[in-house]
C-alpha cells in the first residue's frame, strides 16, 4: 500500500543469548483470575471438593498403619474386615471427589478460556489498522489459538492439582510430626536439596518456555505466508530457499523446546532420586527405633506412605509451576495483543452523519507513519459533491495514505479534512464508515454463498436487491452460469471464481450498500482487457452520483475524471483534469505517454 510503514519484524533470540525472562507472573496470573471471577461460586465448590478429597488421602495411610498394627498384635481381631471395609470406602470416595474436582474445573476452565478468547477476539475487530500491518497474520493466528490453548490445557490440571498438592503437604506434614518428630526431622533434610534444585531448574525452564511459545509463533506466521504465496515462490523458483529458511526457523523451534524440555525432565528424575534416598531413611531409622520398642512396625508403614505422599506433591507442585510458567508465557502474548490500544476514540463532541452530500476538502495536511519521516506534505484538494478524484503516482507516492486518513484510519499530524464543511473529526467514525463504499485491488470473497457475499453489503438486503445489484455490476450473468447460482459456495480466498469475477463481486457489494463515498484503489490492476472492460462497465454504473476517489495504475481507465492529483515523494506536484494535464506536459504527460506506447506493443491499440 502506498506511503504504509514497513512491519517491523522482532529479533530472534538464539539459545546462546540470554533468552528472555518471564516478566511479571503474579500480574499475569491475576489477569487470568480476572476471566475465572465468574466462576467464583462453583471454585468454592471446587475447593471444597479438594480439602475433601486430600482429607481421605490422608486418612488412608493412617487406616493403613492401624490395620498392620492390628494385624501383628492381635491377628485373631474381629476388626480386621471392618478396617479393610473403612479403607475401602475412603479410597472410593477419594476417588469420586478427584473426580468431580477435575469435571467441575474442567467447565471452569474451559468458560474462563472461552472469555479470553472472546475478549481477544473482539479487541482485535477494534485495533487500528497499522496493528496489522505491523503484526504477521499467523503469529496473531498463533496467540489466538496456541497461546490461548496452552492457558487452556493449564487451568484444566494444574490448578486443581495446585491446591491438592499443597493442601497434602500441610496436612502430611502434620501427621507426621503428630506421629514421630525424629522421623519427620530426618524426612525433611531432603528439602533443601529439593528446594535449591528446583530453584535451579525453574530459573532456567520459564526463559525457554516463553521462547518456545515465540519461536512457534514464528514458525506459524511463516508458514501461513509461505502457504498463501506459494504461485510466486514456484514463479521464482525460490522452493529451495524457502525450504532453508523454514529448516532455520524449524530448528529455532527445536533447540528453545529441547531445552525446555530438558530443564523440566530434570524434575521427576531429582524427585525420584530424592524419594529412594527418603525412604531409605525411614526405613533405617524406623527399624532401629522399632527394635527400640520406641514406635510401631504400622507407624513405620505409615511413615513410608507418608513420605512418598509427602514428596509426590512437591514433585507435582514443581510440574505444576512449570507449566503454569508455560500458560505464563502463553497468556503473556495474549496479554500483549489486549494492551494494543484500540483505535482512537471519537472526539466527545462526534456526532452521527445520516446523509451526506460528499463533498470533501483537504486543507495543508501533513501525516507520518514515523516521525523521522514525513509521507504527506502540504496536501490541499477539493472534490465536489458526485466529483471523481483520481490519484497518480509511483508506488509510495501517498496514494493509499490519502485514502486512510479520509477513512479515518488515521487521522491527520496537522491541517483538516473537511466533509460537507464540517472537520471529519467531528464525524463519528463508524457513521462516516457506513456512508463508504470500497472496491479493493485484491477483493476478499468469505466462505458462503455468492448471495451471502454481496448482501455483506448490507446485510438487510433481499434477494431481489442482491439480483438487482450483481446485475448493475455485470455480475449476473456470470453467476447464473454457475451450477449453484447465487447459491454457489465460495472458498474464503475466493476459489471457484476468477479474479476478475471477485472484482465484480466487490462492485455488487459495494452497491448494495449504496455509499455515498466510494473508494477504488487500484479495483482492475492485473485484469485482462476483456475483464477490464466489463468491470469498468460496472463500475461506472456505481460511480454514477457519488463522490468517487480512484488509485489506479492503467491511466486510461481515468480519463475522464474530473480531478487527477499527480502525486511524488508525498506532495501533489500536478493537479487538473486529464486535457490540463496533457497540455502542462508534465509528470501525467509523459507517464500516459509511456504507458500508451506500452499499450501498443501489446497490441492493445
């Protein structure tokens, strides 16, 4: 697009630099809590149903160790079934609440992530356009479906899991100090190598979790851009470049979810080495204090269900941390895109325009995308009330900046935009927007129907008016030949159709809504003669009472109209119509000139 700013691109990190750090954690987890708030009466219920459940993971070991008791001095009880019955049916229910905490958190879970990806959604419909200039179509993909997912599949288990495990370590904790103090002292000297182990190794899995979670954003967007652009890269023969390129950004993704993945399989395997070690302990100690006659055989089996139960968690807990730095992460990119800002608010004193007559007036508009450099200077022009403008030049000229800034994309550095005499700023945005109509050089068809294409339109449109339309844009005739007419289906990028067909399509569209400012940037670039004739057919057909802005590159599809601004390096150097013009023998002189003598040699006459 003429006079846009180029996307920036953000830089890689590779694994040999530091790799970015997770900013912030409890802010960002406090957001997601923010979309679970809803849910807050049955998290009570969840919560309640996990103090239950760890309450009868706690009193199993205990019935366990009773029941060996038992067993050894008085083998001859009558209580034994009794006991073995109790511990039957504390499992079982331990079992039932597990169950129900995971299915209520589940639908938590999923209604929370249903919210993020609603807000998300809806955020982006209200960004400015130079958001997606400057943000890669798959890496948004990427944030709105990986990254929310990723947030999914950790609020589904790891935060019941969370509490379960640290309700288990208070509560075993307990019991064993209530049991044996010396035992549980000698159980405890594996927590600092537990805790200065885990430390080491979380410090170095959020890094590369987020890493990950970027590197596959950049594997996402390049593969939606190579997929989309796959007629040029056979054009150019640029396969084996591409393939290069993928194989680089592929092993980025590799090498930062290798280490990630490394750092995290440390865990269990320092958990396990821990428990053998904790267990050995018990065992030892406990048999010598046991021959001491100082506690029981049961308490030492107690103790040793204790200890792993005791331990477990805080493997779980370590789990858990990280992949709650994964959604961290995940959320964190989703985050970033909410704080986009929207596109500015309408002045408080915005009003609604219902009808316009569509005269439009540029007075010493200057803009820049950046502000090093300027792309509009001193901009000044008038088109009357049904007039058609035409805007020329080479590419980056500041033709499409001109169009933005009187669709109100942006809104200009200095000067006015006057419709109907009144400052466009004072025009409600979504007000001046329903009185536009667009025809674009690339026409974006929807998966639907045709009829469901042009009545997008105006979505209150009959099926009489949507006929009536695609015939005033040469559309219908085309359409009828289709097996399904109107009916027929459309891909989302418009396959089943040419590309001269779309254009008709987007004529249809356009006049439907009967706009009263119509927009065609460069609507018949890459179309053949014959096609061109017809779309012109239609598009006079639209052009006819309304004010009209045209970008075009053939500059014999302009000729007749009634303002032609030559535009260079962001100024109007030229400004008449197209016999003015011709006779200054200026910059549209020679470029009719130039494209006239093209024309000729391509038999075109």
């Amino acid at each position: 697009m003429s006079g846009n700013p180029k996307p920036k691109t953000g830089h890689l990190h590779g694994i040999g630099s530091k790799p970015p750090k997770v900013e912030n954690i409890g802010g960002t987890l406090r957001r997601i809590w923010r979309y679970m708030a809803e849910e807050r009466v049955r998290f009570i219920i969840v919560l309640a149903a996990i103090l239950i459940s760890s309450s009868l993971s706690l009193l199993g070991p205990y019935l366990l160790g009773l029941t060996v008791d038992m067993v050894i001095e008085a083998p001859g009880s009558g209580t034994l079934l009794p006991m073995l019955g109790s511990l039957f049916l504390v499992y079982l229910f331990h079992s039932l609440f597990l169950w129900l905490q995971n299915y209520w958190m589940i639908g938590i879970a999923q209604n929370a992530v249903r919210s993020m990806r609603s807000h998300l959604f809806s955020h982006v419909q209200l960004l400015p356009v130079l958001f997606f200039q400057r943000m890669q179509q798959g890496e948004l993909m990427s944030r709105l479906t990986n990254d929310i997912e990723n947030v999914s599949r950790t609020l589904n288990t790891a935060v019941v899991q969370f509490f379960t495990s640290l309700l288990t370590i208070i509560g075993t904790l307990i019991i064993m100090l209530w049991l044996s103090p010396m035992l549980t002292l000698l159980t405890l000297t594996i927590i600092p190598v537990m805790y200065f182990g885990m430390k080491w190794i979380t410090n170095r899995t959020g890094p590369y979790f987020k890493k990950q979670q970027k590197d596959l954003g950049d594997v996402n967007g390049y593969v939606e851009e190579m997929f989309s652009g796959q007629p040029i890269i056979k054009m150019f023969s640029k396969e084996e470049d591409v393939i290069d390129e993928f194989r680089e950004k592929n092993q980025a993704l590799r090498r930062s979810g290798y280490y990630a993945q490394v750092y995290t399989g440390f865990i269990p395997k320092l958990m396990n080495m821990l428990n053998n070690v904790s267990f050995a302990i018990i065992v030892g100690a406990g048999g010598l204090l046991a021959l001491n006659g100082s506690i029981s055989i049961g308490i030492i089996v107690t103790f040793t269900t204790y200890s792993r139960q005791f331990t477990r968690p805080l493997n779980d807990l370590a789990n858990q941390f990280n992949m709650i730095l994964s959604a961290v992460a995940g959320a964190d990119r989703v985050f970033q895109v909410i704080d986009e800002k929207e596109e500015r608010l309408d002045e408080k004193n915005a009003h609604e325009v219902s009808e316009i007559q569509g005269d439009i007036q540029f007075v010493h508009v200057d803009f820049s995308y950046e502000k090093e450099q300027q792309t509009l200077s001193d901009i000044t022009f008038q088109a009357r009330a049904g007039q058609t403008v035409a805007l020329v030049g080479p590419t980056g000229a500041g033709k499409t900046t001109i169009i933005s800034l009187l669709s109100r994309f942006y809104d200009p550095d200095s000067g006015h935009i006057l419709l109907d005499g009144v400052d466009l700023k004072s025009v409600k945005r979504d007000s001046l927007r329903n009185q536009m109509g667009v025809v674009l050089q690339d026409a974006t068809m929807f998966h639907t129907t045709i009829r469901e294409n042009i009545r997008y339109g105006r979505l209150d449109a009959t099926d009489g008016e949507v006929e009536q339309a695609a015939r005033s844009a040469m559309a219908h005739d085309f359409i009828t030949q289709l097996p399904d007419g109107y009916d027929t289906v459309l891909d989302s990028d418009g396959k089943g159709v040419s590309h001269g067909q779309r254009q008709l399509l987007s004529i249809a569209r356009a006049m439907i809504a009967d706009p009263s400012l119509l927009i065609l940037d460069e609507a018949t670039s890459s179309i053949d003669t014959v096609t061109e004739m017809k779309i012109n057919a239609g598009l006079t057909n639209l052009m006819k009472g309304r004010t009209s802005f045209v970008i075009a590159h053939r500059l014999h599809t302009i000729r007749s109209a009634d303002v032609i601004l030559v535009l260079k390096s962001g100024r109007i150097v030229e400004k008449g119509n197209h016999k003015t013009l011709m006779e200054q023998g200026g910059d549209y002189a020679a470029l009719i000139q130039a494209q006239a003598s093209e024309r000729k040699e391509r038999g075109y006459g």
